[in-house]
C-alpha cells in the first residue's frame, strides 16, 4: 500500500468507535484541507496531512498538523475570527474541566481538543501556526498530567488511556517540531509517538482478551500503529460484519446506530481510496459515503429523542457528513446541491437542539460549545 493510503488510514482510524458503548475511540479526523501532493491534481490531497511524493519513504509518524490552503479556506470578518477564537478556547477549557471531573471520557476530550486546535489553524498565518500548535501540545500534556493524577492502575482501560494519552503528546510535540523546521526533534518525537502507539496496542489487546475492550477499541488501537494501517480497510469489515451480527442477535452492542457507524467509515473510507485506485468510481463512492453518512445522522436523531444518544454524538455525526462535502467540494467530485442543503438544515437543528440546553452542568458546556464551534466556522461572514 502507498504512503498515501496509508496516511489516510491513520487519519481515519480513530472515527469508527464513536457512541456512549464505546466511548474510548479517540477521534483524530483533520478539518479537511492540504498542500499538493506530486504527480495529482491540486485539490486532490490528503486532509490535513503534509504530503509528499508516494515514493518517499513514510517517516515513524505522520504529521497531522493542519495545513491551511489560503485559497480555499473560508473568509472570516474580524468580528468572526474573535468569535471563533474565543469559542475554541471555552470548548478546551469547559471540556478539559468535564474530563477532570470525570464527566467525559478521554476520546471525547480528544476529540473536542483536537477540533478547537484545528479551528485556530484556520484563521493563524503562518507566523501563528506555531503558537497554536505550542498551546495544542500544553493541552495535551495537561491532559496526561490529570491522568496520571487519577492513578488508578486497576481501573478499565486506564493504562490504555495513559498510553493513548502520551501517544498523542508525542505526537503533537512532531506536529509542533515540523511547523517550527526542527527536522531532529521531530525524529524523535515521531518515534516515541510509535513505540507509544504499540505499548497502547498491547494494553488494548489485554483489556480485549479479560473482556474489558470491545473490538471496535482494538481495532482503534490496532490502526494507529504503521502494521495496523496497512490493514485499514479489511479490519474495518471486520467491524461491519461484527456489529451486523450483534444487530441481528438483538445485542446492545449491535444497536442500529453503532451499525450505521461502522458502514458509514468503511464507506468513507472506499471514497477516499478511490481516488487512488481505477477500480473504484470516485462519484459512486462519494455517493454511498454521502447516503451512509445521512442514514448515520438520522440514527443519532432518533435516538437522541429517546434519551438514549447525546448532544455530542449528534454533532459528531454532522462533522463527519460536512468533512466528506468539504473534501469533495475541494476535489473534482461532483457535490449535489441537495447535499449542501442538507448539510445546512441539519446543521440549524443541531444549533436548535444545542440553544434549547438549558442546563450547563456536567458536560453540557463542553457540548455546547462544540456546537456553536462548528456553526461559526462552518458559516463564514
């Protein structure tokens, strides 16, 4: 497989274990947009990633920090770029203060980290890439730092957390390494970022064999290690063919959503491989990712009416349908305006459901401003 491929794989890996059964999937999905790869088209570039020729030897890790395109990332007003910046430091803030407390789990802390940093690459210059990515780091680091805090050796999948949470410092620390040109420091944080990377796969592995990990989890883990990658896509099926059977047993495991999840990342994933493989017709895959996506959506809708999916969970299900269309949208496939009209009612009714919390303990701060995170950057003035 070309180091195209599997850097996409990384990128990818940490979507499918989303939902409150698995909640210890960290999301390491990009916003999407990149520098020109040799030999392809200007637009058709990895998300997020820093891409060079498929010929070059992949290093120990991948650099996830995001590479603004300054003529297609979107206009803001002053007034908006304030807003946006003072959104994404409440989201870290109120996030980081749930996960110290207890109130949400590592991976959607990750996550909701990782989307604040991302949103402060749009709007920094050059110049100012570096200090986003010194405070990404600082963030990071409060994080392992409030784990270890908990020292809880023999509590579920706290060992793991530790290792995943260290994997995802180092990894910063060559995000931040790469942005500043220091071509030794990131050497060496890449490689500390993949023995981490394999001591959390190991941790995994033992949680799965007691029972305490499900295979989504190792499957998470198994993917952020080089190895793990190249097997992106058959691991994925694995998951698919799993959930369906839970599905069919009447397992919870196997609920509806969880199903619709997992279908959703493997088709994802077939879109973005199409654009490597002749096989493959790109505007079918954008297609069956796109109507996999809104059949995702619909399923968290539904059961965010019974009380039994969150806020969160709903977000994150519009995130991954909008990063599909802006990746499209940048490339040659064809995006319907259908898709985009979607993408913006539901968009208002998720700012709906977010502006109707009241109440703003617990994690609910934390959610909601990941919501209104999402609406500012996704409408630029």
């Amino acid at each position: 497989m070309n180091r195209r491929k599997c850097q996409l794989i990384c990128v990818l890996s940490a979507v499918v274990f989303q939902g409150a059964a698995v909640a210890s999937a960290q999301q390491k999905i990009e916003i999407f947009r990149g520098t020109q790869r040799d030999g392809a088209s200007e637009k058709n570039v990895i998300p997020g990633q820093v891409t060079r020729s498929e010929t070059t030897a992949a290093p120990a890790a991948t650099s996830t920090a995001p590479q603004p395109d300054v003529k297609a990332a979107p206009r803001y007003s002053p007034e908006a770029q304030e807003q946006i910046l003072a959104t994404s430091r409440s989201l870290a803030d109120s996030s980081f203060q749930s996960f110290r407390r207890g109130l949400m789990p590592l991976h959607d802390h990750l996550d909701q980290l990782q989307f604040a940093a991302d949103s402060e690459f749009r709007l920094a210059g050059k110049d100012g890439q570096a200090d986003v990515a010194t405070r990404y780091v600082e963030q990071l680091r409060r994080v392992e730092l409030a784990l270890r805090d908990f020292n809880a050796p023999n509590a579920v999948g706290w060992r793991a957390d530790l290792l995943l949470a260290q994997a995802m410092v180092a990894q910063a620390e060559f995000d931040l390494a790469t942005v500043e040109g220091d071509e030794e420091q990131a050497d060496f944080a890449g490689e500390r970022a993949t023995i981490l990377a394999e001591r959390h796969l190991i941790e995994r592995r033992f949680d799965s064999s007691v029972g305490l990990a499900s295979l989504p989890m190792l499957l998470h883990a198994e993917m952020l290690t080089p190895e793990g990658a190249v097997r992106g896509r058959e691991m994925l099926v694995q998951v698919v063919d799993q959930t369906r059977r839970w599905n069919e047993l009447g397992a919870g495991i196997g609920r509806s959503d969880k199903l619709a999840t997992a279908e959703f990342e493997l088709a994802r994933f077939d879109f973005f491989t199409a654009f490597d493989s002749p096989e493959q017709d790109i505007e079918e895959s954008f297609t069956a990712a796109s109507e996999a996506s809104g059949k995702l959506l619909e399923q968290k809708m539904e059961f965010y009416k019974n009380g039994t999916a969150d806020l969160f969970e709903i977000a994150q299900a519009w995130r991954n349908m909008q990063q599909l269309v802006e990746f499209a949208a940048s490339t040659k496939t064809g995006v319907s305006p259908d898709v985009v009209e979607s993408s913006r009612t539901n968009l208002e009714l998720l700012v709906e459901l977010a502006t109707a919390k009241q109440d703003r303990q617990g994690r609910f701060a934390a959610d909601v401003a990941y919501v209104s995170l999402l609406n500012e950057i996704a409408t630029p003035e």
